[in-house]
C-alpha cells in the first residue's frame, strides 16, 4: 500500500465524518429510532428456478417461494408489450421489480471496450426505468485488464475516483431516469469500500437519479470490520439509509488460513449478523427490498432463505403482509 493511497483513505474517512456531521445538522438523516405501530413487512427475493417466459407464470413462482421482489425477468428495453405485460402481472401479485443488473466494467483499461460497456449499462438503466425496478446496479469497475472487477493499485486512486463519478453523471444524464435509481455496490477493494467514501461519491456525482445498493459483505474487507460487521451494517443504515433502494443477501466465513481469507456462503453458514441487517431494513423510511444472490442450487437458496426468515421471526419482523 502506497502512501498515497493511506492519504486518500485518511482523506475520506475524515471527509465522510465531515459530511455526516453536515447532513444531519441540515436535518437530511435523522437517527431512527424503535418503529412505532404496525410493522410494515420487509421483502424478500432472489433467484428461480422455472423455465418459462411467461411474465404471469414467472411472477406467480416468485410467490410460491415467499418472495415479494424479484431480479428483471428477461426483456429487451424495446420490447414494450412484454414490459407492460411483466409490470402487470408482478403488480398483480405483490412483487416488485428489484433491480436490472448491469454487470460491466466501466472502467476497463481498453477504451473499445469501456465504451461498449458504458452502452450496455445505459441500455440497462433504460430497461430499469421502463419496468419501474427499485435500480439498476453495477459496480464502479476496476482498472484490472484481466477480471473486471479485480484489485488494481489504481482502484483507490483519485483518477478511478473521478471516472466513476464522471460515469455515473453520464449515464443518468443520458436516460433521465424517473421511475428508477442507477447505483454502485461498494467493493472491498475498489472504490468505494465503505460508507464514508459512499457519502463521498453521493455528493461528488450529485444527481437525484442515483442511489446506493448495501451488499454489507462487500464493506467486510479487514478483520476489524468483519468482527464487528454488526456495528459496520448498522453504521451503513444511519449514514446511507436515505438513499438505500435495494440490497443483496448472503454471508461470510473465516477460512482457516494464515491471511484474511472471506468467503461467500449460504446466509447462516457464515458471521454476518443478520438480525442488525434486517433491523437496518426494517428502519428505513422506503422500503428496499433483501435479495438472495450467488447461490449455486435451488436447495441452496431454500436454505438462505429459511434461516433469514427465521432471523426476522425471532425479531419480530416478517416477510409476509398480516392479512395474506
């Protein structure tokens, strides 16, 4: 590690504290406190397993499971008549469109590349305004020319800094978007990695069509974080929690090895405290919806998805509206 790079760290950490300080001095974030009345249920979602392109067969699998929210079904952005159709039959049965995944690099280091990756990722945030998605997410990318989202000294530097932020204009100004948020999840080792620098990128891209997506495993990258990754996922609620519209479900486990070693497994196999990230949802003034993701079998996210249930039940949360 450079000492520029610990330079910019101190700088964000410090920049971020300032910015929190202002926000909630301005009244923006207010500290949430116990909800009062009837508990509004949280949403539950993540992948299925039907082979179909019927929007009314897709959307009635998603209630079979207990899922409320659910990735976009595939469509093209031009094909309006299967939008309306997916819009109408998920709205018929209770369950919102998540988000629209838009997986590339926008920072890759070739410039033919990058630029086809910057047109997918519009065509993206284009199809998630259509169907009315919570957002379309992506990460900010990496300057690694062989994994797009692989480490590079460059990831925490001032110029990734400024791209992001320059795409993130780009791509908004360009769709205009009115019916969905464009966002970036952090990464544990690209910009950005942790709330702070988030509040950072917030006011830096300064556009009311963008938005955070919280993947609270991806801000556990040090030992500090990840044994006190309860405290780190309640800190991400209070400073983001405003601008939170979606989020991902999995966990993290130590591996038994001589250097920090996380690895992703089925939510309950793992140390991510659960109970303070569904206490987090549960907070927030709109809801977003929790949405399993990288599990390999159906059995596997019939697994994730009953221990987070039972997580919820033994808070007293639920999934699940009283009256259905």
């Amino acid at each position: 590690m450079t000492d520029d790079t610990i330079s910019r760290r101190a700088f964000f950490s410090n920049a971020g504290s300032a910015a929190l300080t202002s926000l909630v001095a301005a009244g923006v974030l207010a500290a949430r406190g116990p909800s009062t009345g009837a508990q509004r249920p949280l949403r539950l979602g993540g992948p299925i397993f039907v082979k179909s392109h019927d929007p009314a067969v897709l959307a009635q699998a998603h209630r079979d499971l207990g899922y409320r929210a659910a990735y976009a079904p595939e469509v093209k952005v031009s094909d309006t008549d299967r939008i309306k159709s997916i819009i109408r039959e998920f709205n018929s049965r209770d369950v919102i469109i998540a988000e629209v995944g838009a997986w590339r690099n926008m920072l890759d280091p070739d410039p033919e590349k990058r630029q086809a990756n910057m047109t997918y990722v519009e065509e993206r945030l284009a199809l998630a305004d259509e169907l009315g998605a919570r957002c379309c997410v992506d990460i900010a990318g990496s300057y690694d020319p062989k994994v797009w989202f692989g480490p590079n000294p460059r990831n925490l530097s001032g110029e990734f800094i400024d791209a992001t932020v320059g795409n993130c204009r780009r791509l908004i100004d360009a769709v205009k978007p009115t019916r969905t948020k464009f966002s970036i999840e952090m990464m544990p080792f690209n910009f950005p990695s942790g709330p702070d620098e988030y509040l950072q990128l917030i006011k830096k891209v300064d556009r009311e069509g963008f938005a955070v997506h919280l993947d609270v495993c991806n801000v556990m990258n040090s030992p500090q974080r990840m044994y006190h990754n309860g405290d780190v996922i309640r800190e991400c609620f209070h400073k983001l929690g405003r601008w939170i519209v979606s989020c991902h479900a999995k966990d993290l486990k130590w591996e038994e090895y001589v250097q920090v070693s996380l690895r992703e497994v089925i939510p309950g196999r793992g140390g991510i405290d659960y109970k303070a990230y569904l206490k987090g949802l549960s907070g927030l003034q709109d809801e977003a919806p929790l949405m399993l993701e990288h599990l390999k079998t159906a059995e596997e996210y019939t697994e994730g998805r009953n221990y987070i249930k039972s997580v919820a039940q033994s808070i007293g949360l639920s999934f699940e509206p009283a009256n259905s």
